[in-house]
C-alpha cells in the first residue's frame, strides 16, 4: 500500500485531507498482517528471466529446460519466505532522543527486540525514500538502528511514520512495515554568528546597573569593553581565543546576574533575529560559568547556572511564538 512519504525536516504539521496512522507509546510487534512483500528491482529481473526460461523450454520441448526453470522457480519462492520470516516477530521499540540545533541532524533511535531463536539479518529502517540504516539481531537479544534527519525548523521535531524492511537473503524479494511512534525531539534555535557582547549585568536583588565588582571571588569572564582596567585583563585567554576577555569578580553580597532580555535586541529585529541572539547569549553566558536569567514576551527564566538552567532557557527560545503547531 504506497502512501506518501513525509518530506524531511517536518515539524508536527498534517496536510488535511491525509490520513495518517495512529502513534503509538509501546512496542509494535511485526505480524504477519503488518508485513508486506514485494519483488525488489532484481527480483522483477529474476522472473522476467524465469519466463523467458519457460517460453523456451515450450518452444524447443526442453526437458532440462523445464527442470531447470522450475527449480529457479522454487529457489525464488523459498526467498520470498524467508524474507517474510524475516520481519515477523519482532517487535520495535522508540529510543531516547537528543535536542539538537536547527541545521543538525535529529537522531530517533529504535530498538529492535528478537524474541525468536533465530537470527535476523539486514534489518533496516529509513524514512521515505532516504538511505537505510541497517542491523543485526542475534536469537533472544536486541539490535538498535536509527533515522537521521535534518532539523530544519526551531521546535518540536516528529519523524514521522518509519520504515522497516529487510531484503534478506538474496534480495530477489523486499518486505516491509511500517511504525509510528508517539516520540518527538526538541530542536534548539541556530545561535546568531558574531553576535555582540553580552548585555551590562546587575546586582543579585536586580535593580541598577552593576558599577563596581568585588574582588573577593572569580565569577567568570565577559568581553572586553573600553574602559576596563588592564589590570582584570585575561591575558591567557587573549593569547588562547585571540580576543580581548576580561575577569568578573563576585562582591561577596551576590553575584552580578546577567539578564538576556527580548527588549534588548535591536527594534528592527523581527522575532527569529532576536531568538538567534538570545540563544547565542545563553550559550556565550553558560559557557563563561555566568549566572544569568532570561526574559521574553510573556515567560521569565529566573537567573541561576547549570545545565538544567540552559536547557531550560534554550526550550524557552526554541518554543517562544509556538513555531510548529
């Protein structure tokens, strides 16, 4: 049954009018009304062969003729089962994703359980009409392939139905299913490039401009700015990263908070040039071990630090204006 394959990069849109098969949370077992068969580019040769082979064997009255067709025949015929058996009862499960920037490529990992006692080789998956990622699974054990594509669009990221085929033993014949899971992944905006320096930071309590640091302990680097003193200087990061960095230090009454704010961005901004600035902030501040908080329309990420504090901010951003409904 040919349906239309999903173009790459789809993010959770549906064309009306097209009936898309349920997802689904839990394994899906490969049965035998879950599998179809076909022959492949090599197998319509193969019998295309076989016919000409008894024409011929008619024509001339061949008696080896006939036994050797028939024999091809029943050669072929054994592969189509075999690729059949192939398929049938395993079961594919969803694996853990990875958010990923716009422009890398989404990873959706499947595990594939045999619950058999013989082996299955040459397990594939793809989507559409892309290259196939292929694996083993040896008797009672498990086998992982994957699907990649390209996150093209910042939100959630849906894969899709997925294709599982194999082609085993010979290729003469091809079988396959298809799944589709209730998964998704997180795509992150792209950073802005050569974006400016970090926005003045403020006091803990969040009210006026930082004007004097501490010296009492190091709280990360931020880029230079005429004025500073040579003496805060990061000379070895100057002679490392080629650009002048200079040293934050905490005044013992809290550390100074960075606020990455919409606002902030330059008023021709439209709402993607200002999310790939922001973005490119976060990660500028997370890297610099920064305590930073972030604030868009409508949502505000308290200052704090840590992975989770990033994570946080980047879902804020790759979800702001609700870009894939």
């Amino acid at each position: 049954m040919a349906q239309a394959a999903l173009r790459p990069g789809s993010v959770l849109r549906r064309r009306p009018g097209r009936a898309q098969p349920a997802p689904v949370t839990g394994p899906v077992v490969l049965t035998q009304n879950r599998i179809y068969i076909l022959p492949s580019r090599m197998g319509a040769l193969y019998c295309l062969t076989l016919i000409l082979m008894l024409l011929g064997s008619i024509n001339y009255n061949l008696g080896l003729g006939y036994v050797l067709t028939f024999l091809l025949a029943g050669l072929g015929v054994v592969s189509m089962l075999h690729a059949w058996r192939n398929l049938a009862g395993l079961a594919v499960t969803a694996g853990r994703t990875e958010p990923v920037f716009v422009g890398e490529h989404a990873r959706f990992r499947l595990t594939v359980s045999n619950p058999t006692d013989s082996p299955r080789y040459g397990i594939g998956t793809r989507r559409g009409n892309e290259n196939a990622n292929f694996t083993n699974v040896p008797p009672r054990d498990q086998g992982e392939c994957f699907v990649e594509l390209v996150a093209r669009q910042r939100g959630w990221l849906d894969p899709g139905r997925i294709e599982v085929a194999t082609s085993y033993p010979v290729g003469l014949f091809r079988a396959w299913s298809h799944v589709r899971f209730d998964w998704r992944t997180l795509v992150y905006p792209k950073p802005e490039a050569g974006h400016p320096p970090l926005p003045p930071s403020l006091p803990s309590s969040g009210h006026g401009l930082s004007t004097a640091a501490g010296e009492d302990d190091f709280s990360g680097l931020r880029d230079y700015r005429p004025g500073d003193p040579p003496r805060r200087m990061a000379w070895k990061v100057l002679a490392r990263r080629g650009t002048p960095a200079v040293k934050e230090f905490s005044d013992g009454q809290g550390a100074a908070d960075v606020w990455l704010d919409w606002s902030a961005c330059p008023r021709e901004f439209d709402a993607e040039q200002r999310v790939a600035r922001l973005t490119a902030w976060v990660l500028t501040a997370s890297s610099r071990h920064l305590r930073y908080g972030l604030r868009l329309p409508g949502v505000q990420v308290g200052a704090d630090t840590g992975p989770a504090h990033r994570e946080a901010c980047l879902r804020a951003l790759a979800l702001h204006g609700d870009p894939a409904p």
